[in-house]
C-alpha cells in the first residue's frame, strides 16, 4: 500500500514523502495515529499545502533561534557553590542550575534544552551548549566559583 507521510518516521521517511508499506503497518499504525494517509491525487495536495505551512513555521522557529542566540551571544553565568577542598563541590551544578541562573539574567530557557554531558563537579570554567532549535545553538561560557 502507498502512503503519503504527514510526519517524519524513523526508518522509514520523511514529511511529504510518499512511501510504500505492508497494508497492516498502514492500516493499523501509521493511520490511526495520523501519521501517514493514503497515496490518493486529493491527500497529495492536502499534505503538500500542510508540508509548506510546516516549512514556514520552521523558517520563522529558526529565525527566532538565531535572534536569540545573537542576543545570548555576550551572556556568561556565574554559579556560587560551596567546594571543599581541591576544588570539589560538595553538590553538582546541573542543567536545573543553569536554567534558573539564565532566568535571572532574563532568558527563559528549557532545562532540556542545556545539555552537559555530566553534572559539573569542580570549580573552574566551562562551555556550556544550548540548542535553542535543532539547527542553531550556542556556546554559554559558565563560570564555577567558590561560595564566601
């Protein structure tokens, strides 16, 4: 069975692409759940008019990203912790820490958005990476100090 896909599918195809499947995987999961409609002329149109208004949502998504991170471009974060000695931490500085030190300086930013590959456990300095879209993000310079 021919289908056009509304959404991208992994392993199997893109938005807009029109692919061909068993008629049960049709029938019984990409259907159902919106995924896919049937390669007719009329569904051909409709889910190209739906594919060009995603395309214009994503451009404006990504123009909003890169206005931000042009914004972001001069921001560094200072996080206050209390360390012990050889400059350990007794707790870590997570992405949660992150988050609420850009949301003081203004910015409100997902915490699933900063991504450490682990938790920082020293003090010192760091780069930090916020992907505000799938295609931009930013390096945020973050600064580790001891807390008086």
């Amino acid at each position: 069975m021919e289908v056009i896909l509304r959404e991208d599918v992994e392993k199997l195809g893109t938005r807009g692409q029109v692919v061909k499947v068993a008629n049960g995987y049709a029938r019984n999961f990409l259907v159902p759940r919106r995924m896919a409609v049937a390669a007719t002329e009329s569904n051909v149109k409709i889910v190209e008019q739906e594919r060009q208004a995603h395309l214009r949502k994503d451009a404006k998504l990504v123009s909003d990203a890169q206005d931000l991170a042009k914004m972001m471009g001069s921001v560094s974060i200072t996080i206050h912790q209390k360390a012990g000695e050889n400059d350990h931490l007794f707790g870590s500085v997570t992405a949660n820490d992150l988050a609420v030190a850009l949301e003081k300086q203004g910015y409100n930013i997902d915490r699933k958005k900063i991504h450490l590959a682990e938790p920082i456990k020293q003090l010192g300095d760091f780069a930090v990476t916020v992907r505000l879209h799938k295609d931009v993000s930013i390096d945020v310079p973050v600064h580790v100090v001891k807390e008086a």
